[in-house]
C-alpha cells in the first residue's frame, strides 16, 4: 500500500519539485496534495507536471477545524511535510495528526528559530552571528514555533567571505540533498 504525503508550501517550491521529482517513480510513495497559502505561489503551475492536486486556502479556512480537517481528509494524509510553509500549524491539526508532521527549517535549531526566523531572515542572522557553521533541521511539529523534536540535522562549513546569499546557497543544497531522503524514511518506518 502506498504511503501518501501531503506537502504544505507557500512560495518557489523547489523542495515540494524535488520531492515529488524523487518519488514519482517510487512504488511506495505518493505526493498526494499540495496545500498552499498563497495564491501566487510559483509552485502551484510546478505541481501540474506531476499531477500533483492543489488546495488553495486562506487563513480562516486554515483556522476553521472541521472545515479544514475535511479539506485534507480526501488526500489520507500519512505524513505532512512543511516545506517552506510560514504560517504556524494550529493545535487541532497538530492533535488530529500527532507525529505526523513534519517541519523545514533552514538552520541548526534550536539556533535561529522562532516566529519571524524564515528564509533570508534566518541567513542574515546566522551570518551576523560570524557562525563557523550552519545547516537544515528536520523536525516534528508541535504547537511551537521550532521547538518539536528533532529528527535530522544536516550541517555544512562557513567561513568569513559567505554572505547571506551564499549561506542560502548552501543551505538550499542541503535541502536538495537530504529532504526526500528523511522523509522517505519517515514513510517506510511508518508501514
């Protein structure tokens, strides 16, 4: 029986691209929805070359429990992977789906996390700190900002000439590397 997993997202998408582009030929799972809080997000036309439906919906329709709930239950969700996804998970969802989601988070948590710690915000901050590394965390959602458990860190080198810019470079090819692998991992321990 194939795994399902449900990608939330809010801008480019490259992580939600290169998740599906790693599992669509994978027997055992199945990017299921994409759900996204942005109209304009660059990943919703990226989700059509794999099928992939999309839910579009806004924040009281994110707020509303059983409104929602009965959104995702169509996709039979058995992992939700935040991939790059802003807004802050609401306690029913993290209840209805306990250890079931997942976060992104472009930096070695417990570092550089919190409400407003995202994308640029976050490299600017790790390179002003003249840290001599940074990374991606992955891990589960709970009803805080960052503070789930951890699952995986993956860490790479800094050094006095990286800029924000070139701290997101690295960062981004971490994610390219290491995301669909955990989540893949995640799924197959799940059977």
């Amino acid at each position: 029986m194939k795994r399902k997993l449900v990608i939330f997202a809010s801008g480019s998408g490259s992580n939600a691209v290169n998740v599906c582009e790693q599992f669509k030929l994978n027997p055992n799972i199945e990017v299921s929805a994409l759900f996204c809080n942005n109209p304009q997000a660059g990943v919703i036309p990226k989700m059509k070359a794999y099928g992939v439906p999309v839910e579009l919906f806004t924040r009281s329709e994110f707020n509303s429990e059983s409104h929602f709930l009965e959104r995702l239950k169509p996709y039979q969700a058995d992992l939700i992977a935040l991939l790059g996804f802003l807004w802050k998970v609401p306690p029913f969802l993290v209840q209805a789906y306990p250890k079931n989601i997942i976060n992104l988070h472009p930096a070695l948590l417990p570092k550089y996390g919190g409400k407003g710690m995202y994308g640029h915000y976050v490299h600017e901050a790790v390179k002003a700190a003249n840290e001599s590394e940074t990374g991606i965390t992955l891990h589960w959602v709970n009803a805080h900002y960052d503070e789930g458990e951890i699952i995986a860190q993956f860490k790479c080198p800094l050094n006095s000439f990286d800029t924000a810019e070139t701290i997101a470079h690295k960062i981004h090819g971490l994610e390219q590397l290491h995301v669909p692998s955990v989540i893949a991992e995640i799924l197959e321990k799940a059977v």
